[in-house]
C-alpha cells in the first residue's frame, strides 16, 4: 500500500442493504485459465445471494472476470451477471479449439490437465525466451482481444453505479502500478491487465506502455480503503502464496519465481493492513478516522497445486467447468462456515500468516 488513508468511520454507514444483506469488496487475482476457479467463486456468490458486492478489484482473469461481471450485472442483476461470466468463459475455450497448445494423449488418457507433456507449449515457452513478442508477433495479434470485445459490453460496464471496479496493470515506464476506473474503462485497459511480457507487446494507452498488472497489484487493495464504503474484503486467491520443496528445473524454478513475484505486491498490503489494525489495538491510531478492514480468504490451494502452472494455459471446457464447479463447491463451505463473520470480524489471522505460520482460517 502507497499510503495509509484515512477514513470516516462512519463510512461504512453510509450505504445499507435494502434487504440486509452483507456488502463485501472482492479481490480476484489473475492466473490465466484458473481463474475459471474464480469464476465458479463468483457464480456461487451471485446464486447463493446473501453478499452485496461494493466493489471488486481484478487483475489479469480477475479484471476479465470483473468486466464480465459488472456488464452483465448491469443488464440482468445476478442472474444477468451468471450467464455473461459463463458466455465470457465458453467463448474463450471456443477460441481456443484451434491452439496447438493442447494436452498430450496420453495426458488426455490418465485425466491429467497439466500441458508439461504438450508440445505446442513448449515451443512456444522455448520461442518466447528466445524471442520478443516484437518479433514473434509484429502484426500483435491477440485472439483475446477478440473474444472480450464480443462478449463484454464496455459502455454498459462504464454506467455500472451499484459495484465499483478497479483494474489493475504495470506501468512499464515507471514500475507502479496503475488502477483504472470502471467509469473510463475500456477493452485495452483490461487487455494491459493481462499482457503478460514475454508473450504480447505492451499495450498502450495515452502513449503509456502498460504490462500485466500481477506485477504490482495481484490485485490492489488501496482502492478499496478510500473509495468502497464496505470494511470487508474477500480475496479469492488462485495463485499459492506456499509451495513446498526446492525447484530442480529450469521450468519449476521460473514458475516458482511467477507465483512469488505474483503474490508481493497482495502480500505487503495485507501486512499493512494487519499492520493499520494493530496501531488501532494499541492505541496508536484513532479508531474514529481510520477503518479497521477486515479480511477474508476464499483458495483451494490442495486442489489448484497439484494441477501445475502449464494448466494456466489449458482452455479446454472440460478443464474449466472443472475449475468452475471446484470454485463453486469451496464458496459453498467458506460461505457454511464464515458467512456469519463477514461485517464482524476477519476470518483470516494475518498476524499468524506473517509470523510464518501460513494463512488461518478464524471461525
């Protein structure tokens, strides 16, 4: 966090459910296909109905998931917003049928989602490190581009008044990162959110080169300390924070540096914001004018660890109403077991998670 921000306690006040329902900012992490996980999180969450989304704060496939969201909240309520985010996700995988990034056979055989064993990935990851996306790419052909541009409605996104998004990407220039708004966003500030470097030319905008937001904001959470009136912020949580051994292989080893570089810039806010909570505790900061926030968590890391970084790249539909449905049965349980904590208190102990001790669920 750049900042500690100050904010009326009362904020939190200043806008209730009609029909008492909790109001809760969510943070969607990016992660290419797993953020179909996501997906299945946000599906639950707009069925099951008892959480009011404030805002959301998305990056790369969170800030495509959030875009997809908000247009079809707009148009059609929850139910609206359910479909949009399942049409967004099936258009994806559609486009993807003619990559050659595919699983081997005999993955396909065993029920393996992993691409490790996929030629067309591996060329492609050899090409890009022996080659910029200016020379593989000239023409900067983006098949993504396509598909959100067809399914996400951007003027419909833009008057968007009942949920706040904030879109997160890296400011190659400069090294910071910069948060859009949903009342100017457009399709190319999303596609900067997701241009991963070694892959896609930076995408400019106002004659400022953007990268993949998971740089610096995986995703940012300032935004919502001053400009969300809701105390309570979920993280749905794809990319592990923990993974244990020590990486043998070149490949290992560069996944493993992704998934640290991918969880700072969330890791040192969320330890500024246990920071912000004990400066409260002890008296140290008034309680009248800055906002303790509470913090939830919603990840299965035992389920999305074992399927290996390539599966990021794997837009099969089988794979990713796999990751939906997971998705939605891991925001069933945590909506079972910590619904009851949200506007209470935080179901995470932060204090516990940087003392080493790894994420704790409180009850």
């Amino acid at each position: 966090m750049e900042k500690i921000v100050q904010h009326p306690r009362t904020a939190e006040t200043r806008r209730k459910p009609a029909d008492n329902r909790k109001r809760v900012n969510l943070a969607l992490q990016g992660g290419g296909a797993h953020g179909a996980f996501t997906w299945g999180v946000l599906d639950r969450i707009l069925e099951d109905g008892r959480l009011e989304i404030a805002a959301i704060s998305g990056t790369s496939a969170g800030a495509m998931n959030a875009v997809a969201l908000a247009d079809g909240y707009t148009a059609g309520g929850a139910e609206g917003a359910r479909a949009k985010l399942e049409g967004f996700w099936r258009t994806m995988s559609e486009a993807a049928k003619g990559s050659p990034i595919k699983r081997a056979p005999i993955d396909v055989m065993m029920g393996t989602w992993s691409l490790d064993r996929s030629w067309g990935y591996h060329m492609l990851n050899a090409m890009s490190r022996m080659f910029s996306p200016y020379q593989l790419n000239p023409m900067n052909l983006n098949p993504l581009r396509e598909v959100l541009e067809s399914c996400v409605d951007f003027a419909c996104v833009r008057s968007c008044n009942s949920i706040r998004l904030f879109i997160s990407a890296t400011n190659v220039e400069t090294g910071r990162v910069k948060v859009f708004d949903s009342r100017l966003l457009t399709a190319d500030m999303v596609m900067a959110s997701a241009c991963l470097p070694e892959m896609f030319q930076a995408v400019m905008i106002d004659d400022v080169p953007y990268w993949d937001g998971g740089y610096m904001g995986n995703p940012a959470l300032f935004p919502f300390h001053s400009e969300s009136d809701s105390g309570d912020i979920v993280v749905i949580q794809i990319n592990p924070i923990e993974r244990k051994g020590t990486p043998r292989t070149a490949h290992e080893i560069h996944n493993r540096l992704n998934e640290i570089s991918f969880n700072s810039s969330l890791l040192k806010e969320l330890r500024a914001i246990d920071f912000v909570a004990r400066l409260i505790d002890e008296g140290k900061l008034d309680a009248t004018r800055y906002r303790r926030e509470r913090v939830h968590i919603i990840e299965n890391q035992a389920a999305l660890i074992p399927l290996g970084a390539s599966s990021k790249m794997n837009a099969e539909w089988a794979f990713l109403t796999h990751l939906r449905d997971l998705g939605r049965e891991t925001a069933t349980a945590w909506l079972d077991q910590h619904y009851d904590a949200v506007g209470q208190r935080s179901t995470v102990d932060l204090r516990a998670m940087f003392q080493g001790i790894g994420p704790q669920h409180q009850g």
